[in-house]
C-alpha cells in the first residue's frame, strides 16, 4: 500500500480535479453525443456515471482521455486545459490518468509481470525499480503469485486485477474505469469494487463508468446520471435511475 | 534515454519477430521473394550488359588513303582522329604490316617469298576502335571529309544491333524495373495490411496506458529492419550460390553460346548487388514498419 501514499499526502481538500464547463461534442454524423456538459469533480472522490447506450458516457471517457477534442466547452484535469495540450503532449498528460476498460486491454502475449511493467518502463523507471514495484502493486490487488501467468490463463476478474495494478503502478491522482464490471460475473464484480474503494480510501480520485445497477445502489457513492448527452442528474449518495 | 530504455526497446523489437512468428515469416518470404526476382534481373541484365559491351570493344572502321600521300601526312590524320570524342583506340597499320599478316594468314612463309614488291602497297590503314557505337555514322562521316581518304570500311548492320541492344537493355530494364516494384508494393503492402490488424490493438493500449510514439514505434522499426535485413540477405545468398551453378550448366549445355559469351564472375555481379538488396530490403522493412504503425498513432 505504499505505492498510494505518496497521492495522499499529495491530497489538496476541494481542489477540483476535474472540470468540464458546458462542455459540447458532435460527430460529423447524428446527433451531438454531448451537449452543454457541466461537470465538477473534486480530488479523492468516487463517482458513478451511469446512463444508457448513447447517453455520452463513452465520449466523456475518450475527452477525459484526451483521444477527442470538444466541439466547444473547456475541459480541465489537474488544472491543465486539455484543448492547451499538443498533441506530442498527450502521452505525458495520460500517465495522470490510470485507465481500466471492460475488455481489460491487456497485452496478450506478455505475461502479468510485463503487461504492468510495461506502464512503469514507458515513464522509464529503472529495471531495478519496475522489479521492485510490480511484487508490490500486483499484491494490492491480489495476484502476487500470478506474475508469471499470461492473460489467457486468468479469469476475467484477474484480468481486470492485472488492467487494475498497470493503471495503479505509476500513482496516478485519476483512475478512469469504463465498464470495468461489465465482463465480469457478481462475485467478482464486488470485489473490484472493493478493490476500487480502497484505492479510493488512500486518495485517488476514481471515476466509474457502468450499467451495473446493483452496484451503484448499494455502494451509496456520488452517481451522475446522463441521457441523451447531457446531465440529468447529479446525486451524493444517489441511486440507478431507471428509464422511463 | 536510458540505456536499459534503448535495451528493452531493441529486446521487445527481437520479441515482436517471435511473437508473430507467422507474420514475421510472411514479411521475410514477401521481401525475399521481391528480392530474388531483383537480383536475378540484376545479374541477368549486367551479364547482358557485359556481353553488348565486349562485342561493342571489337567494332572498328577502317581507313585506307590515297595514292602518294606520304607517311607524315597519315601520322597528322591519325592525330585528328585520336581526338574526336567517338574514338577509343587507334591503330595505324603500314603498308609492310598489313602485307607482312596478309601473307601469313593465307600463304605462310614458303608460298609468299614469290612476291618481290608489296601487293598491298596502298593500304596503309588506321583501325578506329570507337567510344560508343551509336557513334559510328558521325566519325564515317567525318572521316569521309578528309580528301586524303580513299575508303572508309566499317560494319553498319553491327553497329545498329550493337546500338539497339544498348537501347533495347535500358527499356526492358525500366519496363522490369517497373512491373518488379509495382509486384513489391502490392505485396508488401498487403503484407502490411496484415501487420496494422495484428497490431491496431496493441498500439491502441499502448497509447492509452501514456506511451509516446518513439516508444510504441521503436520496437516495430527495429523488428521492420530486421525483417527486412533477414528478407534480403536470404534471397542474396541464394543468388551467391545459384549463380556459379547457372554459368556452369550454360557452359556445359550450351557450347556453342557460351564460346561467345562471357559472363561476369559473381563478386562483380555481387559488388552492385549486395549493398542494393540490403539497402533496398532494410529500406522496405524501415518504411513499412513505419508507415504500419503511423497509422494508428493517432489515438
């Protein structure tokens, strides 16, 4: 657990991590996938977006990510403007943001060891370092003795563990989970969010997008709920609000 | 750059091959395959280059002069000829010279001593090796222009094969050239193809976990280059091995071509061809790998 101190003691109380001010996104085709999103998160919370297919989730994930750019609107993580960043720019504004998907990503001819690895020797720690931080990081989340083990040999709840522990390795402030639940079966689902409330509970500020209703009910965190593009509701405490 | 940075990304380049074994061996088979057709084109034509340029050496006008012209006279002809741009080689032939091989090419010794004076007393001559045979017509015409010239001997239809071979060799090899690179990027690019939907993901993970694109394209241009060194020096030692083989079957099966043929021995051949199909089979890896993967940058 000492990889998550260091983001702790980082930990500015209020400071809003990440802000979208009317925030618009449209594809050359359709209709806007985003349409004026306001949206403020502050650092160390755990947030829920939840919505239906095509209610925007996934172009707020990808504009997070810096993969798209608004049609108009500001987005700010960490305090930099992403529309400021160049692109030659963008990988190092990535390493702020852990990345967990439902389809887990993960490298599938490289082992678990390398696939978490991997995320340290892009930053280009020391071998001797990576070979220190991986037992550590991969023991957070469960799988210290799968290390040798390749993605296909796990089950896709170690999957997601192993997307998990290479998202975590480098400390970063924001870990962005799209569907992380979605492959996985109830038991397992649980305990990736547990795994994700912990994380929580030593200062990473976690943003969850998902449909598991189940989930979001009982864990009682903030929710934001999205239709059509834009926010219609934004509850501390909320619940899945059913479609009407 | 961290040395153990510059490691891992040569490591992972090595990697790659072994990862998609069947990728890479398609890769090396397509490069070879373009490789092979070159070279064989290659040593083809500087064969038939060589053999255009060694009967060219023997073309010759011949020029006979007038009666009574004196000796000084044809030694300063002689010099105004070795002049001109079409000339390579000049050789004045005296009137004692030319009856000295006359008599012994056709009567020998014995049967000539019959001849008290020089039947050839007349034909003091120059042979006039020329620079480029396509030159003939303005050196005849020339030398046709001097007064004290009598005859011009010269061999027109040898010329004119000897100047359609030449033009003859450089279109068919623009035309090979040609259908043999466009054969190579169809290929190739189809192998690449290949390659972008082995890797789209991959490279996507990658840029989203926060990889730069030095980092995610160095280790695919170095497994490029490699597979395009390997690519190209199988299909060259294939040729080192192959060719002495051909010239050997060709002098032994067929005589009567191979008394008139020379062929070039295969470190000459190999002097133009080895840094060619290294330079051209590492450059097709480098490019390809590159342009695979530019492609999907962009995330």
């Amino acid at each position: 657990m000492a990889l998550f101190r260091q983001v702790k003691s980082k930990k500015i109380p209020n400071e809003n991590i990440i802000v979208l001010e009317n925030v618009c996104k449209a594809y050359a085709t359709g209709a806007p996938a985003l349409s004026g999103v306001n949206l403020t998160i502050k650092q160390g919370e755990f947030v829920f977006i939840v919505g239906d297919s095509g209610s925007g989730k996934s172009t707020l994930i990808k504009l997070l990510l810096r993969e798209l750019l608004p049609t108009s609107g500001e987005i700010y993580v960490n305090g930099q403007n992403l529309q400021h960043i160049k692109r030659r720019n963008v990988p190092k504004y990535r390493r702020n943001l852990g990345v967990v998907f439902q389809d887990f990503r993960l490298l599938k001819d490289r082992n678990v060891f390398d696939n978490v690895a991997f995320a340290q020797r892009i930053i280009q720690v020391p071998g001797r370092e990576i070979r220190k931080n991986v037992p550590t990081i991969l023991s957070v989340v469960g799988l210290a003795g799968k290390y040798k083990a390749k993605p296909r040999q796990l089950s896709g709840g170690e999957q997601q563990r192993v997307a998990m522990a290479r998202a975590l390795i480098n400390r970063p402030p924001i870990l962005l989970c799209d569907e992380p639940t979605g492959n996985l079966d109830p038991k397992n689902s649980w305990e990736i969010m547990k795994l994700l409330e912990q994380i929580n509970q030593k200062g990473t500020t976690i943003i969850v997008v998902t449909h598991n209703r189940e989930i979001v009910n009982e864990m009682q965190k903030r929710v934001v709920t999205m239709k059509k593009g834009i926010i219609v509701s934004d509850e501390e405490k909320g619940g899945y609000i059913d479609e009407d | 750059m961290r040395i153990s940075t510059l490691f891992y990304i040569m490591k992972q380049g090595i990697a790659n091959i072994f990862r998609n074994k069947w990728f890479s061996l398609a890769s090396v088979a397509t490069i070879s395959a373009c490789l092979l057709l070159f070279g064989i084109f290659v040593a083809v034509i500087m064969n038939f280059n060589n053999i255009v340029r060694t009967a060219e050496q023997g073309v010759s006008v011949t020029v006979f002069f007038a009666d009574n012209i004196s000796e000084a006279r044809i030694l300063e002809i002689g010099e105004d000829i070795e002049k001109r741009v079409e000339v390579a080689k000049i050789e004045y032939i005296s009137a004692e010279q030319a009856w000295e091989d006359f008599r012994m090419e056709y009567f020998g010794e014995e049967y000539s001593d019959g001849f008290t004076e020089n039947p050839l007393e007349n034909s003091s001559n120059y042979e006039i090796y020329l620079s480029d045979v396509s030159l003939q017509g303005s050196l005849v015409s020339y030398l046709e222009s001097i007064p004290e010239v009598r005859q011009v001997n010269r061999s027109e239809i040898t010329a004119s094969t000897l100047s359609g071979m030449n033009a003859l060799i450089v279109y068919v090899s623009i035309g090979i050239i040609a259908i043999l690179f466009a054969v190579s990027v169809f290929l190739i690019s189809n192998t690449v193809m290949i390659g972008i939907q082995v890797r789209k993901e991959e490279i996507n993970i990658m840029k989203y976990i926060g990889a730069t694109d030095f980092f995610v394209r160095s280790p695919f241009v170095i497994e490029g280059i490699i597979i395009g060194g390997v690519g190209s020096v199988l299909p060259l030692g294939l040729l080192y091995l192959m060719y002495n083989i051909v010239v050997e079957f060709i002098a032994q099966k067929f005589t009567v071509i191979s008394s008139f043929l020379s062929f070039l021995p295969v470190t000459e051949i190999f002097q133009l061809l080895l840094p060619l199909c290294l330079a051209m089979g590492i450059g097709i890896g480098f490019l390809g790998s590159m342009i695979t993967v530019r492609k999907h940058l962009r995330v």
